[in-house]
C-alpha cells in the first residue's frame, strides 16, 4: 500500500468518524488546523491513560502511555510545529516523558504561572498569533487554554463542560487519553499540512 492510500484511509475514517462525513466542516477545520505552528497539551487525561497513576509505597509515581501515540512527534515537530506539554503537576514522570518524546514540558507549580499564562507566553516568545495555536486538554483547569487557543482539542473521555466548549471551537477525537488521543491529533496535524502519515 503506498503512502497516498493510506493518507485517504486515514482521512476518509476521520471524516466519517469525527465529522460524520461532513466534507465541508472537514476542509474547514483542517485549513484552521494548518496554521498551527504551536501545539500546547495538558499531561494527565491526554498523554495518560485516563489520567491513571501507580503510586508506591515509597510515593514514587509510575504512569501508562501509549508508545504508538508519540511516534509521529518526530515528523510533525519537523514541519515547524513547537509540541509542549503544561502541566500543573510537579512529577519527574512528567519531565521523563516529555524528554522521552522530545516535547518541551512546562509544569505551572515550578514557574507561578497558570496553564494559560504559560500557554500566552511560549507563543509571544515565539512570536505568533492566537489562531496558531492549538491545544489539547480534558479537564476543567484546561479550560482558560482551550477557550483561548485557535483550535481546540480533547479526548473522547474529556469532562463533560470541556467537551461543550471543544464542540463550539474544535474537535473532539473519537480515542482516549493516553490510547490514541495524541495520535490522532498529530495525524490530524500531518493531513492538515498536506504530509503523509508515516514516521
């Protein structure tokens, strides 16, 4: 199968699946989608498996994440596009695992700041506006940074009040946090920029 089939699989299961076949509403979010040259992720209910954590007696913290999800961070963060997560959490785990995946990883408890503000920030450093900035989040303190964002995004376990204001502003993918989630938005990002699927 050579790679312009497997873009038109990918993206015929997208536009039945996320925009029940909606062609025009696909074009739509896939042109917003290419200008974005920032894409900010909350940590917990994302990148984790339902935002799950294994704590040991010793209070070291262990969390699941699917490999398959970050394999793709490689290429997208090759066409120019700045990957971060924010986070609230102050947790090695979360440092290990953003370097893992080569993603630069702001925790708010070490800088003061709120998701937002860092989110505000990395984008006047690096010196574009509003509608090129993405960002995927679950919960409700991801809500200032979802509200704010060019294009929003969540999981399909997302809470209920960030899936309302992810229906107004973006999409909501049909995968979890931490089994597809990512994955399916560095797909998404790929398409959007005209490149194929492939690592």
């Amino acid at each position: 199968m050579d790679q312009r089939e497997i873009n038109k699989i990918v993206k015929d299961f997208y536009t039945w699946v996320l925009f029940a076949n909606n062609r025009k509403e696909v074009k739509r979010f896939l042109e917003e989608l290419s200008l974005c040259r920032l894409c900010g992720m909350d940590f917990d209910g994302t990148i984790t498996v339902k935002g799950q954590v294994l704590v040991r007696e010793d209070g070291r913290e262990y969390i699941i994440r699917s490999r398959k999800d970050s394999m793709l961070i490689p290429k997208v963060t090759a066409t120019g596009v700045h990957m971060a997560v924010i986070s609230t959490e102050e947790n090695p785990v979360v440092m290990a695992n953003c370097a893992k995946m080569k993603i630069e990883c702001f925790q708010g408890v070490l800088t003061g700041e709120g998701k937002l503000d860092i989110l505000q920030r990395k984008a006047r450093q690096m010196g574009i506006r509003q509608e090129e900035v993405a960002f995927m989040g679950d919960d409700i303190n991801d809500l200032g940074c979802l509200e704010w964002a060019g294009v929003a995004v969540c999981p399909s376990d997302a809470h209920i009040v960030v899936k309302d204001v992810v229906k107004q502003r973006g999409i909501m993918l049909s995968a979890e946090g931490g089994n597809g989630a990512l994955r399916q938005l560095t797909e998404l990002l790929l398409l959007a920029k005209g490149l194929d699927i492939k690592r």
